[in-house]
C-alpha cells in the first residue's frame, strides 16, 4: 500500500509554470541525484526550491520547481516577413518638368575638357526659355505601335535594327526605341500623342542644365560603357558599347541633371527646328524657335553608333527631314 502511494505521488507530480507555487514532495537521497546536465535545459540548480517534508526513502523523486515570472519560458514563433512589394514597370511615357529659367546654350571655350572647332556651336550665349515638359524616355517601339495601330502614324520604314531582323513589333523589344522614322514621322507621333517635337534650345537645357556648361548630360566625365550606348575610346581607336539600341533609361548613371535618360547616345532624336549655321549669332533670348525657314533640320544626342563628339550636349546634327535609319529617334515635348 505504502509503494502504490508513493507511486502516485512520484506520477502526480507537477511542474506549474507561470510563477505560482506548487510542490511535489519527494525524500532527499543525495548519493542518487542525477548530475545537473540531466535537469531541463533551460534550468540551472539555483533556480529549484526542493520540498522534502514526505519521507520516500530508497527513491529519488524530481524536486518541485518554483519559476518566477522572468524565468518562464515560451515558444518563440517566428514572425513571417512580408512579401517583398514588387517594382512597377516604368512609366515609358512619363515626362519631366523643366522650371523655368536661364542657362548656356552652345560650346564654352572656356571649358578646358570641351574642344569647340564647329563655328555652329558658337557663341556660347545666354537663353531664357518658359516651363515646359519633356519626355523622360525616348519614344519606344511600343508607344509608337499604339499610333500606327489607330492610323494616324505611319509604320517604320524598316522593322529591322542593325543586327536584328524582327525588330519593330518585336514584343521582345517594345521598350527599345523606335527607329527609321523621319521628321515628320516624329512630328505626327508627338502630336498624336498631346506633345509636340521640342525645340532645339529646350533639348540643350534639358541635357546640360542651368548650373554649368558641361560637355556631356552627366557632366565633364569622359565616355564609359556604364553610361550610356555608344563608342568609347579604346587604345589605338575605339569600341561600340553594344552593336545596337538597348531598352530606354538603361543608364540611370548618364541622366542628365533633371533625370532626363539617354540624352546621349542609343538613338539621335528629332528637334522642331530648322538647321541655321549661323544662327546662334541672331537667336534670340527668350525661347528661341530657330530659323524661319531652311532646307534641314536638326538632330541631337548621338547614337549608339557614333563616338564622344557627337555626345557633347552642344553638338548639332542636321540632315534631309525624309531621312531616316537605323538610328533615328524621338523624344517628344509639351508646353507648360
């Protein structure tokens, strides 16, 4: 009778947790108490207050447990994280303001990194222009599918690029920029599309800024493949960053001060204006149009095609407005 009792109390015995008190009574046999590594883990001998009133000898019976609040132990659950939120696709027809103000327009001779040899380029003047917008991104291939696709724009004289033979309607290639359109292709997109084509004096503001008269978007720095699409000198000649046009706003390093992309190099783009050789000489201050009339009209910003001096903010290309190729763009604007 007496070991069935003790063997209820030894079955019975309770670990409360939580910091109240209950004992369980066992008899003290100090030569057989396990050594302290045998004890639950995540209790030291300190941490027990043993009753020993009932005498259960011959046995060892585990001691009572009195926990105080800081020693309770609980499961820790870990905290699921939340899923990352994905990056939106940009915007490829999101447009930047341009404040209004003053800036330097042309080459400074004065800028020792910038070499101005082309009497077009001079003088280095001084031009007010209004607020305006101006499309962040090159106009893509996609953007202008929309205006052919509702009959107001024509197709792309070719649907090819330099090295790919289905290009233009290419799903593959709907954020490159769109390719062998002329003048007026462009000028049709712009005003499908609420904008018009800038002027000449609104793309330099754009690409250079009001602060200096740097000699490229991203300033005095000389050409790298980390920003922008285009050659870059190498010894004994030079190196074509790519072979061809990449996605629009691939070189966030080569934006210009307002964060307008690929202001240099990946296509040239279209401006409004006429080519003057000397009109720099007569331009007026305040948003200067260009030429009355003229027989060409002018590109800006280089290509993936074209070495450093055609990536100089201040370089002015102009050519037959029916003419276009394989690295022909747009870059459309919108008055404030």
């Amino acid at each position: 009778m007496k070991a069935c009792v003790i063997c209820a109390l030894v079955l019975g015995a309770l670990v409360v947790w939580g910091g109240s008190t209950s004992a369980v009574q066992g008899g003290e046999n100090p030569g057989r108490q396990p050594p302290a590594s045998r004890l639950p883990p995540l209790l030291q001998p300190t941490d027990l207050t043993v009753s020993t009133s009932l005498d259960v000898s011959g046995l060892w019976v585990r001691p009572s447990v009195e926990l105080t609040a800081s020693q309770v132990y609980l499961p820790v659950v870990a905290q699921a994280e939340a899923p990352p939120v994905p990056t939106p696709p940009p915007n490829f027809a999101e447009e930047i303001l341009i404040p209004p103000g003053e800036f330097q327009m042309g080459c400074d001779v004065y800028n020792a990194v910038d070499s101005c040899t082309r009497g077009s380029e001079l003088p280095l003047h001084t031009v007010f222009l209004d607020a305006y917008y101006l499309d962040k991104y090159e106009v893509t291939n996609a953007r202008y599918q929309a205006c052919v696709d509702e009959g107001v724009c024509r197709a792309p004289r070719s649907n090819e690029s330099s090295t790919r033979l289905f290009y233009y309607g290419n799903p593959e290639f709907a954020n490159y920029p769109v390719l062998f359109v002329n003048w007026n292709d462009a000028k049709t997109f712009c005003g499908w599309a609420g904008r018009r084509l800038p002027t000449e004096a609104e793309w330099e503001k754009a690409a250079r800024g009001p602060l200096d008269t740097r000699k490229y978007p991203w300033g005095n720095h000389e050409l790298d493949c980390a920003l922008g699409n285009f050659h870059v000198p190498i010894e004994g000649g030079r190196r074509m960053c790519t072979g061809d046009t990449v996605q629009v706003g691939s070189y966030p390093e080569g934006a210009s001060l307002y964060g307008v992309m690929d202001m240099a190099g990946n296509v040239r783009e279209w401006v409004n204006d006429w080519y003057g050789q000397n009109y720099y000489s007569v331009s007026p201050v305040h948003n200067p149009q260009g030429p009355a009339t003229g027989t060409t009209r002018i590109l800006r910003g280089g290509s993936w095609d074209n070495h450093g001096n055609y990536m100089r903010v201040a370089y002015r290309i102009y050519t037959y407005l029916e003419r276009s190729n394989y690295y022909y763009g747009i870059r459309c604007a919108r008055s404030f």
